[in-house]
C-alpha cells in the first residue's frame, strides 16, 4: 500500500490523481490533501479518501472548513504556505503528488525532497525556477522524482533500460494550442475565453493559458534539460496537433523511440504513482485506425515568442529561468484579468529578461529574490509604469 499527500488535490491533475486513487483502492491510500480555496471540493475529498491532514489556502477557510466538519473524524486543518509545508512533509507519505501551480509550489516540494520523500511531480515551475537545486537535492537525500507531465513522462519511458550518454536527441511535442496557424494580426483581438478553449487537454487555467502562448512548450524544454540532464541545444519542440506522440527519445544510433497514448493525464499520472510497474485502468485504447494521420510541424516561433524566450533564459542560465517563470505568471495573469492583451505577455517577459541582472542560483534564496524582484517589476509594467 502506497500512501499519499496530495499538494493542490481541487485541480485538474489532483482530481485526476484521486481518480486513480479510486480505481485502485487496494494499492494507494490518503494521508493529507492540500486544496487552495475552493473547499467545497475539499470536503467531498475528505468525506471519500479520509485524509488526516489537510491544508487550505488561509485561516478564514480553514475555520469554515473545519465548521463544516464538525462532527466527523478528527482531521487536522492547516492553511497557507506553512499548512503546504506540513501536507508535503506529512509523516507516513511514501510519495508526494507534487500538483499546484505556479511558483507557490516550490517551497512545499522542496520541503517533501528534503525529508527523502519520492515526488510525483506535475508542477513544472518548480523545475523551471530552481532545477539545478532541487534536482541535487533529490540526489542528497535519495528522493526519487518522477515526472506527470505527459511529455516528460514519455521521455521517461522511452529512456527506461538506456542510458543518457546514447541519446542523440529528444523531441518534445506539442498540440500547437488553440491558436495553431494564426498569424499575428489574427492574435491581436484574442480573449481569455478564446485562450481557455485547448482542443484537446482539459487542464487549470494557467496551464492552458500557457498552451496558447507555446509557453508551456517553453517550460518543459527548461524541465527536460534538468530532469534529462540533456543540454538545450538537443532538445527540439515538433508541433503535433493530434497529441497521441507525447514526446520522442532519439539515440545516437539513430533508433527514435515514441511514447503514445490517447491524451487523457490519467496515464502518465497512474504511471508515476506506481512506477516501476504498470496498473491497469479502463480508459478507451489508442485507435490509430481510426486517426489515419499523424502531423508533425515546426513551432512558429515569430508569432509564439514565448518559446524562444525560453530557450534564451536557459541558455543565460542562473536566475534568467526563475524571471522567465515569474514574468509570465504575472503577464499572465493580468491578460486572464484583461489588463493586457495576449501578445503583451511575451513583451512583459522579454523586457524582464532584458532588465533583470543575472547571478548564478546558489541558494533558494536566491531564487526567491530573483522572483520576488521580477514580480514587483512586471506588476508595475502591466499597470503601465
Ligand atoms: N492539468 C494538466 O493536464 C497538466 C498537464 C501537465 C502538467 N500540468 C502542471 O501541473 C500543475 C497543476 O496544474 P493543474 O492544471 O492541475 O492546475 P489547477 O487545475 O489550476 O489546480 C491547481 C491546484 O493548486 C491549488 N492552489 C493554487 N494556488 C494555491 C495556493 N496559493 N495555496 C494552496 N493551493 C493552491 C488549487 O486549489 P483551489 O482550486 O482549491 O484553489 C488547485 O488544487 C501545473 O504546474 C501545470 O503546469 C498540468
């Protein structure tokens, strides 16, 4: 039996990992979800998987929410970044479900890897901001980190049995978004609704967002370059509207070795909650008859900028990815609250990357600063400072 904590179980890839949880009530159980605000999704959560610990995102909540438990079993309630830090780090949690969003998940995963803990990890920011650190860290402690990320979990799977000296390359895939084959001027007008329309992920808001910018295409190149230990300059982005490929491994043999699947995060999740074996579920087969065609394009990198700002922050290294990272959280959010428009967000980034004076990561301190400047930088910008 396999015992769970779940950071951001009300979202999409939480959700999605109790779901295996549920179809496979014999090998995993619950001991602490973290949800955010919305406690309504928080209590069916408990009533079904009876955590012991759970966290919210502040005291106001955590007191409605343990109202409204009143006369149930005892849980123990905690709220803000130090109640993530307790479900990360709750005692008896074999592997930690690593699944908020954005920056706000460093520090709690952190935490889990400091204790030793395995973590699932879906919150790619993570990554993005302090990759070299976390990844020495697991390596200190003997946490094992395995990705949720569909591509990065194919490019796990396709390496499993090889070693990373044989690689030649890895091709990342991406769906293209909802705005494949635009052009600019078609961008110019384009809303928040239009955005959070992904032909084929269902996935939160920010994620979603950052599928139409090619950003999150952008941060996954800078993910796979720590998780995979593979220099930037191997790592290509091929566009793949029908998102069955969900990235490729080429060996310097020229062998090019392709994970598929239907899109449904399902299965990259389940295989890191149980890897190294395989579960079953019971979600429909591949049906590539039925597809027929399998597309590949390259990525329109003048009309997408995100993707190559990307590739630029890795290749300036030090604290440039943790700017990217806040920049785009920022701009991101003030174009989801129409404060900027969509092709603003890569001008918000590109202006951080070239205001910001790098230093190499040494700390998390480091990278804190390096967020924390970058976010009072661009909240100024997008308020037209
Ligand atoms: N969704 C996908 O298919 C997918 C695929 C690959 C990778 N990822 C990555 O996985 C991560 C999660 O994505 P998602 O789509 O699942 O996001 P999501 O649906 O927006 O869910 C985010 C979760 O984090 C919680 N949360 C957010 N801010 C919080 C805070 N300050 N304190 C406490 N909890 C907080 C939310 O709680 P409330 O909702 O209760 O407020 C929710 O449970 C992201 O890094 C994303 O890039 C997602």
């Amino acid at each position: 039996m396999k015992s769970l904590a779940i950071l951001g179980s009300t979202g999409s890839i939480g959700s999605n990992a109790l779901d295996v949880v549920r179809q496979h009530r014999d090998r995993f159980e619950v001991v602490a979800l973290a949800a955010g605000n919305n406690i309504d999704a928080l209590l069916k959560q408990m009533r079904e998987f009876r955590p012991r610990l759970v966290s919210v995102a502040d005291q106001g909540l955590a007191e409605k929410l343990e109202a409204r438990w009143a006369d149930q079993d005892r849980v123990e309630i905690f709220w803000g970044p130090e109640g993530l830090e307790r479900i990360a780090t709750a005692e008896g949690a074999d592997l930690v479900v690593s699944a908020l969003t954005g920056s706000v998940g460093l520090i709690p995963t952190m935490r889990a890897i400091d204790m030793g803990k395995d973590v699932a990890l879906a919150n790619k920011e993570v990554l993005v901001m302090a990759g070299e650190l976390v990844l020495q860290q697991a390596r200190d402690t003997g946490s094992k980190l395995l990705p949720v990320d569909s591509e990065l979990s194919a490019i796990f799977q396709a390496m499993r049995g090889h070693h990373y000296e044989e690689v030649r390359r890895i091709l990342l895939t991406a769906s293209g978004g909802p705005f494949l084959g635009w052009s600019r001027e078609q961008l110019s007008g384009v809303s928040p609704e239009k955005a959070m329309g992904h032909p084929n992920w269902n996935m939160g808001k920010k994620v979603t967002l950052d599928s139409a910018t090619l950003m999150n295409k952008g941060l996954e190149v800078i993910e796979t370059r720590w998780f995979f230990d593979i220099p930037p300059g191997n790592i290509e982005v091929y566009i793949h509207p029908q998102s069955i490929v969900h990235s490729m491994v080429e060996y310097h043999d020229g062998s090019v070795i392709a994970q598929m699947g239907i899109p449904d995060m399902r299965i990259p999740i389940a295989y890191a909650m149980s890897y190294p074996q395989r579960i079953q579920n019971t979600l429909p087969s591949l049906d590539l008859l039925h597809l027929r065609t399998l597309t590949f394009l390259p990525p329109d990198r003048e009309t997408f900028p995100c993707l190559g700002l990307a590739y630029r922050a890795l290749d300036q290294g030090g604290t440039y990815p943790t700017v990217l990272n806040a920049a785009n959280e920022v701009a991101g959010q003030a174009f989801l609250n129409r404060r900027i428009r969509f092709q603003q967000i890569s001008g918000v980034v590109e202006r951080a990357l070239e205001s910001h004076i790098g230093h190499p990561v040494r700390s998390l301190e480091d990278v804190i600063e390096a967020d924390a400047w970058t976010r009072k930088e661009c909240s100024r910008w997008v308020d037209g400072g």
